[in-house]
C-alpha cells in the first residue's frame, strides 16, 4: 500500500519522496481500472451470465480490483497533501486495500486448482451443478479469509501526527508476524499456482483441442500478471520488514525501489480487462456493448413480436379477426 502505510515514523525522515508523481498515477489507475472493470462487469451479466464456472471466478476477480481500487483516491490525497480522512477511514480503508489484495491472490489460486482438476484430472471431474457449487463456495471461502486477514492489518494502523501534517501508518513493528503473513497468503498460493500450471502445460502439450488451449493461455497469462506486478512489492515489503540497518542511504534506497514496486502492483487492478481481450469472444461483446447491441436487439425483437400480433389481429383468419366481425 502506500508507504504512509508501511513505514514507521522515524523512517521519514530518511524517505525519498515523490508524492506528486505518486498521487497522480494512483488517480490514473484508479480510473482506468473503474472504466475497465465496470465494462468487463456489463460484459459478463448482458451477454455470457454466470453459466461458467471461469465467468463466476472472473466476476469476484473483478470485483477484489474494483475494491481495491476504490482505496487509491484516499491514498493519492495522502500522497498530495497529507491524511485528512482521521483514524476510521484510515482503518476502513487499510482494510479494503488488503481485502483487495488477498482475495485476488486466493481467487486466482482457486480458479487455477479448478482449472487443473478440469485439464489434468478429469476423472475428478463430478456434474456440472456440483463443480459450479464448489466454485461459488471456494469464492465465499476467499471472501472470508481475506476480510479476516485484513482485519488484524487495520488494526495495526492509526493516524499519527508528526512535522505539521497527518499520516496513516502501521504502528506495529511485528516483523515475524509480516512475514509469516506474506509468505502464507502470497508466496504459498504462489508455489500451488506453479505447480498446478506445470501439469496442465504438460497436460496442453501432450494435445488438448484449440478452444481449450485458448482459455488455458488467457488464465495463464492473468496469473503471471498477477505475480509479476505484485511479486517484487511483496520481495520488497519482506525486506523492509525484516531490514535492521537504519542507514539513512540503505532507507532511501530501500523507498526508491518500494515505490517502483508499489507503482507495478497498483497497475495490476487495470490489467485484468485487458487481458480478457485476449479473448475473441469478449472482444466481440465488447464491441457490441460500444454499439448498444444488446439493446438494439431486444428493440428488435420486441417490435417483431408487436408486428406479428398486429398482423393476426388483422387477419381474417384469425380468432381475433372473427371476433371482431
């Protein structure tokens, strides 16, 4: 998150600080992920529903962004000016960002465990309306471990105030409970999504028709995305927890490299909608979207009906027709 968030109060006084560079790329990202993931959403419930297990993950996928997202006008003001938003906010919003952030990660693992029993085991593979359940219920399990974690993270923030202006920051300093927290809710899902994507790669290889590879390629390279925007934050954050020099250059090179980071992570919540248009079919809806073509066509057919109940009333055939002589 921003770094208000992860550094204590001495830390800035060593910090180098962009903040009007920072603030406005988050407003930038923040629209460009509303824009993008609002479409991707009216994608989904106009032209495909929910009739997929994939489109149910792509749905809470959009949605972690769309949460994630809402905190970065709060961070951009932090980052412009100072917190003016006091201690509640501060929390609530501390908690978006890592509900945002770990049910993105447990998603992704739990789209990529279905999509390997689907590839590699087959024989696992019960009915339909039973899979579809288990994917709903291991998105209400995601939603849940995520809201949880996030708790003892807005917890640990309050808003402070030092040198004339407000800060929101992370007033713990428990750096083995960091780590055992990173490294179980990034880097574990991270070693099961490799593992599971090796045996369908392996599995796609040895041949498997066209329309599965493209969906295979399409949640690989969401996965990747994920893991290589938020990857280095992650390494990033690890160090500066578990770091014990207090060099004031070790400092400043540490903020330079965490705010690069942070900048690559915070992009991730746009990427998803455009990795979706690697798919043919959802560029087609989306394009039908820009022309109202849903719309245009419900119109249709709505006066095709009302023309063709006007024309047996007129009939002489008709029952209404003789009724009416």
């Amino acid at each position: 998150m921003a770094d208000n968030m992860t550094s204590h109060k001495g830390h800035y006084l060593c910090d180098t600080n962009f903040p009007t560079f920072t603030g406005t790329l988050f407003i930038l990202i923040f629209i460009l992920s509303v824009i993008g993931n609002s479409l991707l959403l009216c994608v989904l419930f106009i032209y495909e529903g929910l009739k997929s297990i994939t489109n149910i993950f792509i749905l809470n996928l959009a949605c972690s962004d769309l949460i994630f997202t809402i905190t970065l006008p709060f961070w951009a003001v932090g980052h412009l000016h100072h917190w003016v938003f006091g201690d509640f906010v501060c929390k609530f919003v501390t908690a978006a960002f890592f509900v945002g952030l770990y049910s993105s990660v447990i998603l992704l693992t739990a789209m990529t465990v279905a999509r390997f029993i689907s590839v590699v085991l087959p024989t696992w593979k019960s009915n339909r309306a039973r899979r579809k359940k288990c994917a709903i219920g291991a998105c209400v399990a995601a939603w849940v471990i995520s809201i949880s974690a996030s708790l003892s993270d807005a917890v640990k923030v309050q808003v402070e105030h030092w040198d004339n202006k407000n800060y929101c920051y992370n007033k713990s300093d428990e750096n083995l409970g960091r780590y055992l927290q990173v490294s179980l809710l990034f880097f574990l899902p991270f070693a099961i999504i490799i593992f599971c994507y090796s045996a369908i790669l392996k599995t796609v290889l040895q041949g498997l028709n066209r329309n599965k590879q493209k969906t295979v390629a399409v949640l690989l390279c969401i996965v990747a995305a994920f893991f290589i925007c938020w990857g280095p934050y992650h390494i990033m954050l690890l160090i500066k927890s578990v770091n014990t020099n207090k060099d004031c250059d070790v400092l400043k090179r540490l903020a330079v490299a965490y705010h690069i980071c942070e900048m690559l992570a915070y992009f991730h919540c746009c990427m998803n909608p455009l990795l979706y248009m690697l798919s043919k079919k959802v560029r087609k809806h989306l394009l039908n979207l820009m022309h109202c073509e849903n719309v245009r066509r419900k119109n249709r057919e709505r006066d095709t009906r009302q023309d063709v109940a006007f024309t047996a009333q007129r009939s002489p055939d008709s029952p209404h027709s003789q009724l009416l002589n």
